[in-house]
C-alpha cells in the first residue's frame, strides 16, 4: 500500500518536473525566435488588435461594474467611520494596486488565453505547424511570437483601460448617486495615489501577469494533442493555470513590492 502510494507521487512529481523543464525549454526557444520579429511589426500589431481590441469590451464593462461595487461598498464602510470623503482614494487604490492587474489577467485568460490556446491547438490538429516545419519556417518564430509580444503588450493596456473605467464607476456611484463630494473625492485620490509606488507598481504587475498569461496560453496549445478532445482539454488547463499563476504571482509581487 505504501509503495504504492510513494510510487503514485513520484510519478506524479516526475511528470510535473518533465513539464516545466519542457515549458523552460519552450520559453528559451521563444525567446531566441523572437530576435528578428521586430523587422515585422505588422505581424505583432495584428495581433495586438486580435487579442486586446476584441477584449476591450468584456474588460471595459467588468472595470464599470468593479467600480460601480466599489463605491457602494466602500462608502457604506467608510460611512461607519465617517471618512467617505476618502472614497475616491480607496477607490484608486484598489483598482490600480490589485483589482485592475488582477482581474484583467483573469479576463484575459478566460477570454484571449482559450481563444490562443485553441487557435494554435488546432493549427496542430490540422497540421499546419508541422507543414510549417516541412518549409523550413520555424512555428515558435511565425505563428507563437507575435501573438505572446502582442499579449503582452496588450495587457498592461487593457488593465489601465480597466483601471480608468473602474475609477468612473466609483465616481459615477459615490458622487452622482449618493452624494459624496465631487472635490474630495478626486483631492483625496490625488494626494494619496502615488505614481510611481502604486499606479507604476500596478503596470509592473500587468506586465507580468501579460508574460504569464499569454505564455501558458500559448504552450497549452502548441503541446496540446492533435485532437478535438487533446485541444479542449488544454484550453481548460490554460484557465486553471493562467488563473492560479496569476494569483500566486499577485501574492509574490505584493509581497515584494509594497512591503515597505
């Protein structure tokens, strides 16, 4: 039973490490096809407009509605204290710290991750990567490259986007609705966000949270098998992943940087 059992984990732990040495791996060469993409922009800048303009719709009005919470919910709590003059600054804080970074990357895995992850699976099920092969013409370099730099570059966009639109719906809620005073609210959230500590720190994150994302998206379907059920099947792992990196990354990056 016990033998068992340690044989179980052990191939278990074996697998596990197999697939991030592959992942490495698979990174590296990334990176390495990377170097004379920027001798074609209009390859990235397609993508760019694939990945972030056909998101901007699902993360604009998810940042509304962040925001619209927000404001309900911080000044029923900062009401109780008599602070709901800072509403704009708890406002702020929350969307440019961690709601704006972190709820984009988890839109973003759930709406451009899958839409990579089963684009580049089914490019594999049809065997365009491996007639690409054939050509000479290297996959990592043609069809992944562009589209991570594109995430990655569209993400820290749309998490400002969402940032932005997420301060409004605190606006909209705290000032129009319920009455809080429009000069407090933004006097507060001027003298108490910092750019570089809070909104620079936030883009860092994004930035990451882009990198991570695009990434498992990306390798989830270019090691996805050749199949309907192998492609649906990784676009549920890139979900579960992408989503579980993205908050293991937020603690991390928490941690570092506002521990001060």
């Amino acid at each position: 039973m016990i033998d068992s059992m340690l044989a179980t984990v052990g191939k278990s732990v074996r697998v596990m490490l197999g697939d991030l040495g592959l992942a490495t791996r698979t990174f590296f060469a990334l990176m390495a096809g990377s170097k004379g993409l920027w001798r074609r922009p209009r390859l990235i800048t397609d993508q760019v407009h694939f990945i972030g303009n056909y998101s901007l719709v699902i993360i604009a009005v998810s940042g509304l509605f962040v925001g619209f919470v927000l404001g309900l919910q911080g000044y029923y709590t900062l009401n109780k204290y008599g602070s709901e003059q800072a509403l704009g600054l708890l406002v702020a804080l929350s969307l440019t710290r961690e709601l704006g970074p972190v709820v984009t990357a988890l839109l973003f895995a759930g709406r451009a991750g899958t839409s990579l992850t089963a684009e580049i699976g089914l490019m594999k099920a049809g065997e365009q990567l491996a007639a690409m092969e054939m050509m000479a013409v290297d996959p990592l370099q043609r069809v992944l490259a562009p589209r991570f730099w594109a995430g990655v570059i569209a993400m820290p966009v749309l998490a400002a986007i969402f940032s932005a639109v997420g301060v409004l719906g605190g606006y909209i809620v705290g000032v129009k609705l319920i009455g809080v005073d429009e000069g407090a609210f933004w006097s507060q959230m001027q003298d108490g966000v910092d750019v570089w500590k809070d909104v620079f720190n936030g883009v860092v994150k994004s930035f990451v949270f882009g990198i991570a994302v695009t990434f498992i998206a990306l390798y989830q379907g270019y090691r996805a098998a050749p199949t309907p059920e192998g492609v649906a099947r990784a676009t549920t792992r890139t979900v579960v992943t992408g989503s579980l990196m993205v908050l293991w990354l937020d603690f991390l990056l928490t941690a570092l940087m506002f521990a001060q």
